[in-house]
C-alpha cells in the first residue's frame, strides 16, 4: 500500500491550523483553500467535536468533514441529509473504526482480484480491499456521481495506485466498462437498482464464477422492490441495514 498521499494530507491540515486558532478548513470545488464566514456550525453536533485535534473541513457548499490529526479518523456528512454519518474510518488503519456494515461487506468477497465500488463516498471500502487483500487485488474501480468527493479522494486518500476514481453516475459506468468484477459492492438509493441495472451487473461479473455482488440499500426497505428485481439472479447479497449501525 501507499500511503504518500495520506502523509500529504495530514501535513496539508497541519500546515493550516493552529492549537490557537479555529480549526476550520474551507475548500472550493477545485480543493483551493477559500476564505468564508463561519462553518455551518448546526451540523457539527453530528460530529460530537470534543478537542483541539479535531478539524472541520469543508468541502464547497455540500460536503462537511471532520479529521482528528491524532486518531487521524476522518468522518463525514452531507449538509442535504445531515442524520446520517455517510463514512467514518482510520486513515492509518482502516480496518479500525469502520462502519459493521463496512466489514460485512469486505468479509463477503471471496475473489478481490477486480473489484467495483459504486459509491465511493470518503474510500472506507477501496481503502480496506487494498489494506487486507492488497497484492491479491489487480484493479479496484470506484464510482462516485459527486465530482469533488472523487477529487477529494485521490488527492489525499487514495492509498494504492491500482485504485482509480470515476466521476459519474453507476450506470453511465457500467454501461461502459470493458473490465470484468469478480466482487462489487454497490451504496446508492434504492430508487437506482432497476432491473436494467442489475442485469448489466450481472452481465459485467459472469466471468468469475466465485463473483459475488453486495448491496448496501439506502433506503426504507418498505419503499424498495429490490427482493423483486434481482430474484432471478445468484451470487447476490443484501444489507438493508442504517448506514450508522
């Protein structure tokens, strides 16, 4: 694994706090450090900030961040549904701290040689594939509709150079791809998981028999038909757990 760019970013944070001052970061979309009002302190609550090694990162207008520069564990919401924590895990160690869902998913991949990661979020799952699996793993793409989480990420977070990050929505992606998955985990609304969908998952994994397809459903299980669209397919498996248990 390579951790250069997570080295980067914790003297990225360092080099612009202060025990005497906020610890507050604001980043544009093009990750530019920018100068603004205050934080969107409503929200920090979420985070349960309780020292001076705690700083808050924004990230444009709808992302925040929390780093903790000892614990180097970084968290993260989004202003638009602000009672979920999206991802939360130790940078240094990311089989420390993360999510039960997180690690069930992970324990379910039999084969890591190609791996898909459809929502990519802050990189708990790419990051925890390359720290158990790694010489074992060939490729791991990650795809993720929000462009400056994306950007984010492989600036500073990305820990192997057989991660690569796309921008862009599931589909679009694999409806493109000319690789082939042995495991895929896919974090995205219900409303997403169509027959069409799935049929192309299912088309893009058919070349390794051990394949195995996670979903994580966001959603009210009682508001999704997903049991009804992927019935007729096998090596699939389904977690409807919240995403903060």
């Amino acid at each position: 694994m390579n951790y250069k760019k997570i080295d980067k970013f914790a003297k990225f944070i360092s080099s612009r706090t202060s025990t005497s001052a906020k610890n507050n970061i604001f980043l544009s979309n093009d990750l530019k450090i920018v100068k603004t009002s205050q934080t969107k302190s409503q929200y920090l609550k979420f985070f349960n900030i309780i020292d001076k090694n705690d700083v808050v990162i924004e990230l444009g207008s709808e992302i925040l961040i929390l780093y903790n520069t000892i614990t180097t564990k970084i968290t993260c919401i989004f202003y638009f549904d602000p009672k979920y924590i999206q991802s939360e895990y130790i940078l240094t160690n990311p089989t420390k701290h993360s999510f039960p869902y997180i690690k069930y998913t992970i324990s379910q991949c039999t084969n890591p040689s190609n791996c898909l990661i459809i929502g990519l979020c802050l990189g708990n799952i790419p990051n925890l594939l390359s720290t158990i699996y790694n010489n074992k793993i060939n490729r791991i793409d990650c795809v993720d509709i929000n462009n400056l989480l994306c950007k984010f990420y492989k600036k500073f977070l990305e820990n192997s150079d057989y991660i690569h990050v796309y921008s862009m929505t599931g589909m679009k992606f694999i409806k493109s791809t000319k690789e082939s998955y042995s495991f895929v985990s896919i974090d995205i609304p219900c409303k997403y998981i169509t027959k069409k969908f799935m049929n192309i998952i299912h088309k893009i994994t058919s070349n390794f028999p051990d394949r195995k397809i996670v979903l994580n459903i966001i959603s009210d299980e009682k508001e999704c038909k997903h049991s009804q669209i992927i019935n007729s397919f096998e090596n699939f498996i389904i977690i409807t757990k919240k995403k903060n248990e």
